[in-house]
C-alpha cells in the first residue's frame, strides 16, 4: 500500500530499516565488542584492527578508513552519546533530501576523506583515530549548505540549549578545528578539546565538496540552457510552449495514481526529494490527501 512506503509517513513514522538506524544500531554494537574484549578479555587486538593507525595503514588495513568511524572511547558514554546524537538529528534531516544511497554516500565519503588527512597530518608521529565526529562534521557542513539560517537548537553541554542558524555553527565548527589544527595538532602538540581536528576538517571539506561538486552541480545542470540554437527550419515545425500539453495524472483512477506515485518514490529513492518537479510533488501531496480522507 501507498502508506507503506517510508516517503509518505512523517520522520516519527519512518521504517527503522533506514541508513541511519542501521548506522546506529553498528555504533552501539562495536562500543559493546570494546568493552567486551577490553574488559573481558583485557585485549586492545579489536581496537588496534578496527581503528585506523599509521601502522595498520602501513600493513593495509584499508578496511579501517570506514571503521574507524564505528568505534568511541570505552571511559565514558559521553564520546558515543555525542556522536550518536549528533548522527541522529542531522541524519533525519538529510536522509529524505538525498535518499538513502548518496545519504550513505557522504557519511562514507567524509569519514575516508577524514581519516585520509589524519592519516598525512600524523604519518611520522603515529597515533590512533577512532569516532564519528568526521561523518558527523560531513553531514554537519552538508546541512550548513542546505539550509544555512534554518534554525537549530542543540544542548551546549547536554544542559543548556543554544539556538543557532546552521551556517554559524558550521563557522565555528570550522575555525575552532582550524586553530587546533594549525597551533596544536600540526605541531605535535595535544588539543585541549581532545579532539583530532585535522579528521574533522577533514570530514568538513567532503561535506562542502559533495555540495558544490554532485548536489548543487546536479541541480544547476537541470536549469541549464543549451547553448547550441536549432535550424530554423527544425524551430518552425517545434510547438509553441503555451500548445504544449502538460501532462496530468487522473487522480479519481486509484490505480494510475499509484502507478504513478510509484514511480515518483522510485525515483526520491535513487535521486533524492530535490529532484522532484513541481508536478510530481503535487501528485504526492494530492495522494497523501487522498490517504488522509480514508
């Protein structure tokens, strides 16, 4: 049926079989897997196989430049609660924009990239890196760019709540990772916010990147006009736009309806609800009203 489909059901009422539960739900269970080997067993061989390090990179464990965005410290919840939130409330936000596989996409693209400039920034002195705070800072500055004065309030601290335009807090993510980068991590020196800032600008620059170069180029390109002019005997013979026919849906036949929303969710799925056109979000409205009134 028509509202089984996760598109016409509000964020409360969407299938838990998402990107981002699934993300989650591999969050919790590797910080579980920590505890137990180091608790348990008193062994660090699952952080040391799953973080990424210069000397696993060195010995080809390509595999922790995504993994190591699954792991948090075992000390306290507070590095996996931040995380996590942070994941969740950007992730609702962006997952029905961009649809499911590029949603995935840019959180693999901004941990990689990430952990690729940690990687070059501490070669020689070694280390190691694990969190989320990268992919969380891709889909922070992909948000950013979408919706830059939308209005956003987070807990500072878990307790105070501050409401910030998206842009602003994007800036501030930016310069304070930026003067950890350049007066503490670049010269060896540990960051008093703990954090390893050349990752996080790392994540930053995939999320701005994915923006300008495969979202906002895709969405130009569909309001590009050809620069080539037709033969004038060929724009003779072409109809005049006010004869061109626009092409409706009867929505009294339920069965051409659905066929047709059918389609339109196929294709939020594979391009994300920004490619829709104004006609085929008008079906979809006039469906959920038709949904509503049974």
């Amino acid at each position: 049926m028509l509202h089984d489909r996760p598109y016409m059901r509000t964020p409360e009422e969407s299938s838990v079989l998402s990107p981002v539960a699934w993300i989650l739900g591999g969050m919790l269970a590797v910080f579980v897997a920590q505890n137990v080997f180091e608790r348990w067993f008193d062994s660090t061989w699952f952080a040391e196989t799953f973080a990424l390090t210069v000397a696993g990179a060195k010995s080809g464990y390509v595999w922790t430049f995504l993994t190591y965005g699954f792991l948090h410290s075992t000390a306290t919840l507070l590095h996996l609660l931040g995380c996590a939130l942070g994941f969740f409330f950007l992730g609702r936000q962006l997952l029905p924009q961009l649809g499911a596989k590029r949603f995935a996409c840019l959180y693999a693209g901004s941990l990689l990239l990430g952990g690729v400039v940690w990687l070059a920034t501490n070669f020689l002195r070694g280390g190691m890196l694990y969190g989320a705070v990268p992919g969380v800072a891709g889909l922070l500055m992909m948000f950013a760019c979408l919706y830059p004065n939308q209005q956003m309030t987070f807990l500072l601290f878990f307790v105070v709540p501050v409401t910030l335009k998206p842009k602003y807090f994007a800036f501030a993510a930016l310069a304070i990772d930026a003067c950890g980068f350049l007066f503490y991590e670049i010269l060896g020196h540990v960051s008093p916010f703990g954090w390893a800032h050349s990752a996080n600008l790392g994540g930053m620059l995939a999320g701005f990147l994915y923006f300008r170069l495969v979202h906002d180029e895709e969405f130009r390109m569909l309001d590009r006009e050809t620069t080539v002019e037709l033969p004038r005997w060929l724009r003779r013979k072409a109809k005049s736009p006010d004869a061109a026919a626009e092409f409706r849906v009867n929505t009294a036949d339920r069965h051409e309806l659905r066929e047709e929303v059918d389609r339109i969710l196929d294709k939020i799925n594979s391009q994300g609800f920004g490619a829709l056109t104004e006609q085929e979000k008008r079906v979809l409205d006039e469906a959920k009203d038709m949904l509503s009134r049974r």
